[in-house]
C-alpha cells in the first residue's frame, strides 16, 4: 500500500462519555506524531463541525494540556445527533463534505462514536469511494450502551458499569441504615440493550446490590414486579431493585411512557422518570418507604470514578486506527478482541467492517438473564468484571478535578 | 477528677454520611484501648438498640476489619430516627435506658448524629445527673447538613461537598456538548440550611459549574428564576442550576410541594422531585430541551469520592469525644475549631455545652450568597475548599469497594 499524505479530522458524536476523549487523546497524539498525516483537525461537534468549516488546529494545542483529555469526561470537540441522508436520496451534505475535504486535503477521516456514528462513517466512506475521492475512513467505537456489533464491549461501558456498581453498593449501604422497611428502585440507562442494569448486579456480587434487576431484553410484566418487590420486602423489610430505563411491556410500550395507560392502571403523572413512578406503585402496593433514584447523566460521565482499563483501551482504540489508516485499512471500525481466562484478561484491537458495526444492536444473551427475568447469572459477571480493572490517579487541583483546557483555535487557512 | 471505670455504648442516629462510620472507629479504637472503659458497646439502630437491649459487643471484631470503617459509608451499626419524650412528660424510655445502662454498668455514652441525637444526648444526660446515675455524655457531630451549632463545620459535609462538587463539574462537561440548547437544573439536599447546594459553587469557582445557586436562605420567587435562567440561556444557549431541595417561597411553603398551589399556576403534577419539576417548568416558558438530575442518597453515600479531611476529622471527633469524657468531661458536644488563613488550615477539637448544639439549625449567612440571591460569594468558596482536599486510598477489591464486614455479636451476658 502506497502511503498517502494529507490531512486529517478526527469528530466525536453521540452521547458523550468518560472516556470517549481518551481515544480522540489517541487519535490526535498518534495523528500528530506521524510522517504521514500532515495536519490534524479536529471536528467542532462532529459532523457539523466538517458541514460548517468549523475545524480546530488540534497542532496549536499544549501537549501536556492535551494530555489531559485521557481524564476529561464528556467529548472535548463537542458532539451532535446529526444524521446523514440515504446519499442516493440527498447528497447535499455529501457534497458539503467532499469540498471541505478537498478544501484541506483531507485523507483521514476519523469518527468517535456508537451506532449512528459508525452509520455516518460508513456512508461517508462509501460515497467516497463512489466518487473517487481517497480518503481512508475509520470509526473508533463509543458507547455506554455496549450495543455496538462486532467488538467483545465498547470503550466507555466499562468506566459507566464501574460507576453504577460503585453507587449501588454505597446506595445499598445508606438504604439498608433504618430499622424500618425501605424499598430502593435505582433507574440506569440503556434503552434498548441491558448491558448498563445488569452491571448493577456486580454490586450484588460484591455483596452489596440490588435484590433485584430488569433489563429491556425481557418482556416487563407490571404484577410479576410487584409480586417480586413484595415478596423480598416482606421477608426482609427492604428490597433494592435496579431497572432499566428501557423495560418494556410485551407489546412493546415502554414502562415509563405508560403512565396513563389503561393496562396498567396505575394513571401516574410523571415527571421524575422510571425510579420514581415505579417507587411510587410499590408505596402505594405495599405501604412501604420508597425512595426512586435516577442515576441519570452521573454515570457516563463521572471520570473520577473510572475504570483505569477502560481509559487504556479507549486510548488503544484511537491509536490503532490511525495507524491501521495509515498501513492502508479504511471502511473499518476498530474493535477489541478479547480472551478471558480466569485472572488473565487480554484485550487487543481487530478491524470489522463498518457494515457490520452500523445499526445493529448488540443485546444481553438471554441466557445471562435468570430465567425469571429479575437477575443476573454468573456469565454476566465473567463479562464485564474485568472491564472494570484498574486504579486511576486523576489530576486534581484543589482536590477538584483538573480537566482538559483547549485553545481549540479554529482553522482559517487552506 | 477521679477515674470512672465502666462499659460505653457508642450509638449512631439520624441519616448517615459517608464519614459516620469514621466517628464510630474513632470511638470504637480509642474505647477500646482504653483502661477505665471496660467494654465497648455498640448500640444496633442508634437509641433503639438501648431501649431493646441490642447491643453489640465490639471487642468481638477483628481490629483489622474494624479499620475499613473509616471508609465505609452509611451506618455500620444501624440507624434510628426515634425521638426521646420530654422526661417531664413522660420519662418511660429513659427508665428503660438507665436500667440498661445498670444492666451492663455503663458509665459512658457517645451519640454520633445531628441536631436531633445532639438533643438526645442532652436529654439523656440531664436524666441521669438528675436521678445521680454517674454516666458521662458525649455527642459526636455528624451530618452532611453542615446545620449543627457550635462548630465550624460537621464531619460529613466535607465529603458531600466534594461529591457535589466534583459531579457538578463532570455534569457540566457533559451537558454542554452538543450544539444545542440545554439546561439542566441539579436538585442538591439540604430541607433548611443551604451548605450542600453552596458547595456546587465550589464547580463554578472551578471552571465547570452551575450558572444560578438558589439556597432556602433566600425566598424563592418563580418568575425571577424563570427570568434568571432564560437571560443565561437567551444569551449562551445553555443554562446549568443548582438548587437546594428547601427553597421555599416567601410564605414559607416548599416549592417541591407547592405543585397545585394557585400561586405558581404550574399544577404540575410530581414524583420525581423539585429537579424534575423545574426543568419542565423552563421547558414551557422556554421551550429548551431540559434535564432535571437529583443527586440524591448518592450525595451522602459516596465515599469513594470522600474528602480524606474530613474522613480524618470525623475520626478526630469520635476519638476527641473517648478523651475528653475519660478526661472527666460530660455534657458536651465535640466541636472544631478551625482557623484559615490562607493555605495554612488547621482544625482542632473544642467542646460546646450540648444545650447550645441541639435544636439550633445553622444558615449560610446573607452576605455570602449574593444580593440578587441567586449565587454565591468568595468567602463561601474559601470556608469550603478547605474542607475537601485530601486524597484517599479507598480499599478495594476487584476495583470495587471494600467495606467492613462487622460481625455484629449481640452482649448476652451481664
């Protein structure tokens, strides 16, 4: 493979996490430091940043300044939602795009982000391929959903699983404190793939958890939750349950926007979210002290409590996939590989193709679902344990975190 | 003063805190280690486990588990929130209480909560000086409230303010990523005294905060807040605000209850709390998209992101308390002196009259919120940074916390 010279963007999209900076730290540092890539660019929120000219001189940033990106939750270059037409049905942006490449001899392009992202990157890099522009296109995987196909997890899973097992194990403490009865429902996200709730069941693990645990992979049934509540609340005057935001009726409703339906007949008004409707049918069920609990935006992006392995192979992530773009690779996701076998844990990048990656939801196997579908089985546990490995020093200052400052100077030249 | 040889009985009350069980170990260890202390009781649910003869003998314990106490949060020995009669009226529990403290020749008595247990503690022991049962009463601060008078501060706080702080900056990263509209308004505790929500002050002072603080010091004025937060979201397209669960109206009616109340005219109906709710209000008047985030038992719980400070007080106060009344002290809280000057902190026992610390809630003080009443001034900033520096190393395993395991072995004998 010949080497190709020229620019490079590097864009973060989608929900942010704890980690996804570290990989665009990897990208970026990876990017700067070879011959091939003469500059780097960095993407004001993603896509839009490239649709609207707005790209930083990631070169004019402080080294040691960038370094902290490793520790600094949220997307540094700012995201978006912005999704791409069908190019066969509007190619307006697709154009857009092309020009601005051309504008700066963009060759690399590099894209941070779960599954709309890989979708963007993907139709990016088949349009150019269909017009003939070169440009080698890779997509370097976030999420906190853990949904993304074809890679074992997702950079940024780990550090949320790390914080939710944290919380509930504190939450546990703090709610079982009282000689009288209390019933905790700790709401975790995750529309539509379990991975994030089941990670609560590493607190019950631990010893210190949820009694009981939803995910959206099994059909919700209002009675049966109920009945399950009831029954741990009465032999043991407290029960902690961890749901996730996306449990669902058979038909497909989602629990918390059944609020008026007839079917459940319970007609709450809500504002507050899932914890505290659902908190609130178990007080008027069973008398009992409830307390509803959203962890809400704390668990993807609380950095200070991280998994340490999570920001390594986030970093990993990036690095690889400027230098498979450089060996030649394009169209391609950076994925991990992984071997679990007892204490010995190896993680190591592959290259899926974006195809693959795209709009597929990778959802908790069944079968690390107990068959009730209120709990976690041992698999599970295997899984995601040790994602969650490792001690981090972040810098602080004032024992306050010290996050990334950029300059983010805007590009003007050609 | 003559030596008092006899058994102590050491009991937590009133909401825990991530430091509480620190307070407990500093009067477990020096209690134990102590000559004129006989034997170390540890009551089960604070006063509860007096009046129903639950008592845990703490010499039991291995000395090495004692020691995860110091990081392990809520209440190891169980909490209460029962209210002892006024003795005049009714003096049936103190009877009980002075026969059990017959029963096991207890001679001293250390309460760890807040304004309540303070006053238990002084009911107590106003009881046995007046029935001239020899019995010497300490109270031992905590709560994250920051309210009891006669201290600078109470051990618990500091951790809270540090959690608060430092998720408000993670919060603030992560809610101003996209290129959207945002606001999102952060719902802190504290029913009648502002220092927790305060201390997200704390995240603005570094960089990454919340834009308006309202605290129940000041009445809350609906349409003030509403012009408040859409000047800062008009002018930057985002808004971040913190608000104490108190803030009340000028008639003193909560906002977080006033969801039908004609004045306000939202008839918003609520069960996820103040957060949720005044997001949605400025989601009507402003049509921004809106988070409300509750931080919740997380707030007091969190002690993998407690202030190594405070976890040392804490335990300076448990063991200042063992001293003192060894010493020939009663009757008294322990309190801190501290002094700031600059970088240099120190802080320092004191004991204060238990008649001045209960029943008495301590305010921020006007001057240091700001006039407009929505934020907050320097010298806030410089009476809590102080409090939460300190690192930790919180014993884990599997990268996740280890707490103490208490094996908890009820006194059968005499």
């Amino acid at each position: 493979m010949s080497e190709l010279k020229g620019a490079c963007i590097i864009g973060q999209s989608g929900g942010p996490t704890a980690v996804i900076n570290s990989s665009a730290l990897g990208v970026i540092e990876t990017a700067l430091d070879c011959g091939s890539i003469t500059r780097v660019l960095g993407a004001a929120h993603g896509i839009r940043g490239v649709l609207d000219d707005k790209l930083y001189d990631m070169s004019q940033e402080d080294r040691e300044e960038l370094k902290l990106m490793r520790y600094t939750p949220s997307s540094a270059l700012g995201s978006c939602r912005y999704k791409l037409a069908d190019p066969d049905v509007d190619d307006t942006d697709y154009k857009r795009i092309l020009e601005i490449f051309k504008k700066y001899d963009v060759r690399y392009f590099f894209y941070n982000g779960g599954n709309d992202s890989m979708d963007t990157c993907n139709k990016i890099s088949k349009y150019m391929q269909k017009v003939g522009y070169e440009c080698r296109v890779m997509g370097v995987p976030k999420t906190i959903d853990n949904d993304l196909n074809g890679t074992d997890h997702c950079p940024g899973f780990s550090s949320a699983a790390k914080f939710i097992a944290t919380s509930c194990m504190e939450v546990h403490r703090d709610a079982h404190v009282y000689d009288t009865g209390m019933v905790t429902v700790v709401e975790i996200m995750g529309r539509h793939a379990g991975w994030l709730a089941g990670s609560a069941a590493l607190a019950t693990w631990a010893g210190y958890g949820p009694d009981l645990i939803y995910l959206p992979e099994v059909d919700f049934d209002m009675d049966k939750f109920i009945a399950d509540v009831t029954a741990i609340y009465n032999k043991t005057g407290k029960c902690m349950v961890a749901v996730s935001e996306g449990i669902h009726y058979a038909d497909g409703r989602f629990v918390s926007e059944a609020k008026t339906s007839a079917t459940d007949g319970f007609g709450h008004a809500q504002l507050g979210g899932l914890a505290a409707m659902l908190a609130e049918i178990i007080k008027e069920k069973t008398g009992a002290k409830v307390r509803g609990i959203e962890l809400s935006l704390l668990q993807r992006c609380a950095s200070h409590c991280a998994s340490a392995r999570d920001i390594n192979e986030a970093y990993m992530a990036g690095q690889a996939a400027v230098e498979a773009a450089v060996a030649g690779e394009t169209d391609k996701m950076v994925a991990f590989d992984v071997t679990r076998d007892g204490a010995n844990y190896t993680c190591t990048t592959a290259l899926k193709p974006l195809d693959i990656c795209a709009n597929f939801e990778k959802k908790v196997p069944r079968e690390w679902i107990n068959a009730e579908g209120n709990g976690i089985e041992q698999p599970f546990i295997d899984y995601v344990l040790p994602l969650i490995q490792g001690e981090l020093n972040v810098p602080q200052e004032n024992s306050l975190p010290r996050f990334a400052k950029l300059k983010k100077v805007l590009t003007t030249e050609m």
